[in-house]
C-alpha cells in the first residue's frame, strides 16, 4: 500500500516550505518511497475522521496499511528507522544522529517557534518587547552552540542524516523570519548545503505546488 500523508489545503506559509508536513515529505524523498498526499481545510482537521488520525487536530498525519502516526518528528524517526538513507548503520552514530533529532525539537525549536508565535500574538501586547528581547537572546545562545559544534564540518555528526533534516527544518523557520543567522555564516552555509539536495527540492516543490493550485483557484 502507497503511503498517504496529510497536509495544509491553504498553508499558511504560502509555500515557503514551512509547514511541518515538509520534514515528512523530505523524509520519504530522502528515503526514495512514494507517497500520496490528502489535502485538508482547517475545518476538516478538526472534524472527528481527521482527530482519530491526529488527536490534536493538526498536520501532518502518517498511514502506512494498519499504521497510523502523528508529530512530524515521530514520523520522520519512523521513515528513518524503516527504510535506508537517514540513520548510519553504526550503532554510536546512529544514537547521535537520533540524538539531534530529539534536539532540533525540544532544544532549537521551541524558542523559535515561540517567537513566530509572539510576533503574531502578542504585538501589541505591553509585554511583547521584554518577550521578544528573551526569544532573541535564547535563539542566540542555540544558534551560537549549533555553530560551535557544526564548525567547517558539512554536516552535524559525519554524514547527512534525520537530525540534520530535522534541524535544518527549525533553522529554516528562523531564516524566514529574521536575520540572525546572518551572524552565523557556518549555519548559513549549512541550510545552503540541505536545501540543494535533490530530495529537498522535490519536497518543497511539491509543497510549493499545492499552493500555486490552491492561489489558482
């Protein structure tokens, strides 16, 4: 059976790639398995046959035959355990590699993602400018200890693997938003790096092509 995946009919990032359904499908590129795609309003993802699916109501979801998964990090791990191309056979690099996986959700992501949300949220909130003041100085610190680490290495631990995606993904949604990286060209040169692998493009065009078809209609 063809896997299916879930996604935005209307992404709100207006295919710059940043909805979390992109790390799934880079995932399966990477990995060279075929997918189909079931597109959802925002209204159906909080119907009940889409919160059986994901029991918050978001996207993206996995089916595999009797496999069903949510949280892009799990499915990304999934598709990384299952099939070749994301984890490296050796035991120590392969807990690395997972290892940054955990990292890029629970260490880089949460400050950046917090500040997209502020800045949407709390603008005119008395409180935004100390708020983003501390996004920014956490951001700082992760982007500081990532690029330390990267240093003039390709990639975070030998070859390209699930956490380099993973954390490419969260720089990714930084870039978009803000010019810190700029400060970091190691980090910059790194995005450079994943974004022109073949299998990153096929997943944001095809991303990207949903929107153009849903700004078509």
């Amino acid at each position: 059976m063809t896997i299916t995946i879930t996604a935005f009919e209307q992404s709100p990032d207006r295919g710059k790639g940043l909805a979390r359904d992109m790390r799934v499908r880079w995932a399966l590129e990477e990995a060279g398995q075929p997918y189909d795609v079931r597109l959802l309003s925002f209204k159906a993802m909080k119907e009940p046959a889409h919160l059986a699916l994901q029991p918050f109501g978001q996207i993206p979801t996995y089916e595999d035959g009797d496999l069903v998964l949510f949280e892009s990090g799990a499915i990304a791990f999934h598709i990384a355990e299952r099939h070749g191309g994301l984890l490296p056979d050796d035991a120590n690099a392969r807990a690395r590699a997972i290892a940054w996986m955990f990292a890029a959700l629970n260490t880089v992501e949460p400050p950046i993602f917090d500040r997209s949300l502020v800045r949407i949220l709390e603008r005119d909130e008395p409180w935004y400018e100390q708020r983003l003041r501390a996004l920014d100085g956490t951001i700082r610190n992760r982007l500081a200890d990532l690029s330390r680490h990267l240093g003039d290495a390709d990639w975070l631990d030998g070859a390209f693997s699930a956490g380099d995606l993973l954390i490419v993904t969260v720089l990714l949604r930084l870039k978009a938003s803000s010019d810190m990286l700029d400060d970091y060209p190691n980090l910059t040169a790194y995005i450079a790096r994943a974004e022109a692998r073949p299998a990153y493009k096929r997943a944001f065009e095809a991303q990207l092509a949903v929107f153009k078809a849903a700004s078509a209609v």
